[in-house]
C-alpha cells in the first residue's frame, strides 16, 4: 500500500473512493462544499441524513458532476471537540469502509478538519500511522492467509502550496509506521518461535538491508566474559541461549555520541522458579515488547535516515522453572560489580536491563533510553493509556513527554526519589531485586536507577500500553515505536538549532 500527495480540483480527481467531511447541522467541509456545487446540490441534501458524528459514515454511489466512482461522507464531529482521539476514530471509520467495498484507491479530502492540529505536518503523519495501522493483520502463525488488501494507494489532498510539506509528512509517517509493524509481528508471534536467537536473526537481517546499520550478537560465553552474570542469571532455566543483541546506526558523524536505546526482551515470561499463576500466562509472550520496539524504531529510524547515532541494544532471554534455574535467595554479582539478591525470580526484567543498561556505558551515550514491559504496578498506576516514565535527568524526561504528545504516543512521569530507594535494601547483597508492594514501578525503576550514574537516563515502563488482552484486539500495539521516532526526530532538531 503507498500514500500518496495529490493536489487539484475535488471534483476531477479520479478515485474509487473520494472521502469527504461533514460536521454536525449538515455542516459541509470546504471540498464537501466543492462536490456539492459540482452536484448541483445533492451532496447537501444527502447530509441532512447524516449527524456529523466524528467516525460516522455514508457511502454515496453515482454523486453526479464528480469523477470519483464513489462519494464517502465521513463525519467530523464538532468542530470544538477536535482531538487525536477524534481524528483516530474518523482515520478508523475510513478505513473500515474501505476495507469493506474493497476499493483499490481512494482520495482523503477533509481539508485538515479531521484533527485539531494546526500543523499539517502532524495531522498527515497521523493519518498515514493510523491509516496504516488498521491494515495490519497478524496471520503469520495461521493455516489460511487472508485475503491481500485490496486498497494499493491511499492519497491526501492538499492545497498545492502545501504539497512538499505534506509528502515529507507522509513519508515519515510511512517510516514510523512500517516499525510499528514490525514491533507487532515480533510482539505477535509465539514464543515458542520468537526466542532471543529468533530476535538476533531480526536485528541481522535488518542490517543486511541498510548501510548505516551494523548488528553484533554477544552470545552467553561473551557476555559471561563481560561478567554479565545478572543478565545470565535469568536465562539459566531455560534452553533457549541468552542473547544481547547491539545494532549501531551511524548517520551522524563519526564522533558524534550516540543515544542508546534498550530493550526489554524476555521472549517468554513464566516467572521462573517464582512462577505465575497459570491464568493469562499466554500473554507473557508480550513480554518482549520493549525489544520490538526497540527493534522497530530502529527500522523506522534508517527508514527516515536521520543524521544522527543511534544504538539499539536488546537484552533476551527466556524465564524458565527449571533444576537449573535462579532460586530465590541466590545472589549474582551484575557487569558493574554490584551484587543482587534475587528475591523474586519473576521480576526479571530489571536483572537482564541492568546489565545492559552497564554495558551501553562503553558507547559514552549522549542519552540512554530503556524501554520494557516491567512492572505489573504500572498498569495499577496508569491503566492501558500512559506508559510510565522515570527518569534522572528533566531535560529527557520532558524531551520524552514531549515526543509522547507529538507523537500522540504517550507517557507519564513518575518520581524517582530517593526516599524509594532503601525498599531495595538486602541483608545479603547490595541490593534485592524486589521493593516490596508498595510502588512497584518506581522501585523498579530506582533498581535500574543504579547502573546508569554514568548518563543521562530515562525508563519507559509499556508494560500498560504494549498489548490489548480483549477479544478480537488482542494483540501487539506497536507502543512506543511513535514516541521513541519522535524523539530521535528531536534530537536531529535540537542539533540543527546548536548550529
Ligand atoms: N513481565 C512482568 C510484568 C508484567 C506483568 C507486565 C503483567 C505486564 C503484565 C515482570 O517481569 C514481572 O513479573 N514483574 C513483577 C515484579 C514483581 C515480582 C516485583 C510484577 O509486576 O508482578
Ligand atoms: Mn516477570
Ligand atoms: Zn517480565
């Protein structure tokens, strides 16, 4: 499918599908307007059945004086209850539609009043996210394949003024949203197929399709060289190997630091010795979604080639009972030389993150990033809409809640006080890995808080956001690849204005 940028007269354009807008009271969108003069004043008669409501739609067939095959009013809702939300529901209600007549092509002219946004470049990057998003379907895993997509080309009109910003906005709308794809098939597919080897062969062959992407696979006898023991620790259960997985984006200059991004990638969650209980344990297969993000920005990011270093690092191991798993009680000694009782063998995610989080130092990053679906606490806190962030420095962390809102992807802060801190406390290391029930998110994150003294540092908690568990949305998000993009996308700007 390709989005493209069309300008011209409303009612000459050649379409299967034009979509035009119409706000409650019969109130027409400017090209609205355009078709129905060119009907003589059919297309205002039809919007007298039609309320306005935002996602609401009407398919109209043989709208005379047009060139379009067919006519889609779709409705806006007011014009004062213009949001994101909104302009998602109406891009969702388009899209519903168009998969249901199977049109091959279709023209959006809704003259910017599907969105609050002022900026162009906003709203038609959302669009095309959006839009691209309800295409994807997960069938890897099934005997039947569905039906290809009829749509092939989906455009937005646009005044001709306007053209070069809009195809600029489509394609990186194109960029974001082909690693938003990509962070729901990996979320997607089984952990009995996606293990950290699985991930490795991704990040590989990645790089093989992009110049300025290199990967490197640090397998268990090399991270164990490294002193990695806390990241093994949590693999030792299982037979799938642990992997840590370095993909480095050069396209800034060469000594230019690098922002480092980290993600969680426990390709199965069983909780280990510290098992779960057995109810919705399937969806523990999810709990490598800080990784698919990772990796998708990742393929975003060479896709928008921006001018700047990027480091992705994936920390992957599979949580497993076993005779030769981690008991609670046993003590690792980390990458950084500090020692961790493992109190609880299920909260994992912080024993391989804080390993990485020690060996993203040899990067000298300008910013570390780390991203997972870490604590069970965050969605008590923020439900499925904020991921959670924390953070040791307010510049990333409002440059992070910043991105979230641009990219309408959003996150949370949460504090990291010291006063959390002494929950960690053990008797027998220099830390436990658990802080006990009270704010388990932001003990989580002061665990982590203790390998990154070296730089400035933020933790995006998606364990909220990263999947649906209902019913026929069951499924990968794709959340954060939006906000990780947009922050790099700010970190290119911030560089254009130090010029
Ligand atoms: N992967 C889970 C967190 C999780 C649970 C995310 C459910 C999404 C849905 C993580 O490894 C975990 O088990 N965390 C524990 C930590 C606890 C033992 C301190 C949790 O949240 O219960
Ligand atoms: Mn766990
Ligand atoms: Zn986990």
């Amino acid at each position: 499918m390709e989005f493209q940028i069309v300008t011209g007269s409303v009612e000459a354009l050649e379409t299967e599908c034009l979509i035009v807008g119409v706000a409650p009271e019969a109130q027409l969108a400017p090209s609205a307007q355009q078709v129905d003069q060119a009907s003589s004043g059919y297309l205002r008669e039809v919007a007298e059945d039609h309320q306005g409501k935002a996602g609401e739609a009407l398919l109209l067939h043989k709208v005379p004086g047009v060139k379009a095959k067919r006519v889609l009013l779709i409705g806006l809702g007011k014009d004062d209850e213009r949001s994101d939300r909104n302009q998602n529901k109406i891009i969702k209600a388009i899209m519903a539609q168009l998969k249901a007549i199977r049109c091959a092509t279709a023209v959006v002219a809704l003259d910017g009043q599907e969105s609050a946004d002022q900026d162009l470049y906003r709203q038609l990057r959302h669009n095309t996210e959006w839009a691209s998003a309800e295409l994807y379907h997960y069938d890897t895993t099934k005997s039947k394949k569905a039906d290809e997509p009829g749509l092939q080309s989906l455009s937005f009109l646009v005044a001709a003024d306007d053209a070069e910003l809009a195809e600029f906005s489509i394609s990186d709308g194109t960029a974001i949203a082909n690693g938003v794809d990509t962070a729901r098939e990996l979320g997607n597919l089984p952990g009995n197929i996606c293990t950290p080897t699985y991930l490795a062969d991704q990040a590989l062959a990645l790089a093989e399709d992009c110049e300025d992407l290199t990967t490197t696979i640090l397998d268990e006898d090399e991270m164990e060289k490294l002193g990695m023991h806390c990241l093994l620790s949590v693999g030792k259960g299982s037979s799938e190997p642990s992997k840590l997985i370095v993909m480095e984006y050069k396209g800034g200059e060469p000594d230019q630091k690098p922002h480092v991004l980290i993600g969680k990638g426990i390709t199965f969650d069983t909780g280990g010795i510290s098992l779960k209980p057995g109810a919705k344990m399937d969806e523990m297969k999810f709990d490598m979604c800080g990784a698919a993000s990772v990796m998708g920005a990742m393929e975003s990011l060479t896709e928008l080639g921006l001018d700047i270093n990027v480091v992705g690092i994936i920390a992957s191991a599979e949580n497993m009972p076993s005779g030769h798993a981690s008991k609670p009680g046993d003590i690792v000694t980390t990458m950084s030389g500090q020692t961790v009782e493992i109190l609880n063998t299920d909260a994992e995610g912080r024993l391989v993150l804080c390993d990485a989080l020690t060996y993203a130092e040899r990067f000298e990053p300008e910013t570390v990033v780390d991203v997972a679906t870490l604590t069970g606490a965050c969605i008590v806190a923020l439900g499925h809409h904020a991921t959670g962030l924390l953070s040791n420095d307010d510049l990333l962390a409002d440059d992070l809640l910043a991105a979230g809102e641009f990219a309408a992807d959003k996150a949370w802060r949460l504090p990291l006080w010291d006063e959390y801190q002494e929950q960690l406390d053990s008797n027998f290391a220099d830390m436990a890995n658990i802080g006990g029930p009270a704010a388990g998110t932001i003990t989580a994150a002061c665990f982590l808080s203790r390998y990154t003294k070296k730089f400035r540092w933020a933790h995006l908690d998606i364990a909220g956001v990263a999947w649906n568990s209902n019913g026929k949305a069951k499924g990968a998000t794709g959340r954060c690849v939006p906000l990780l993009c947009q922050h790099l996308i700010q970190q290119v700007d911030d560089l254009a204005d130090d010029e």
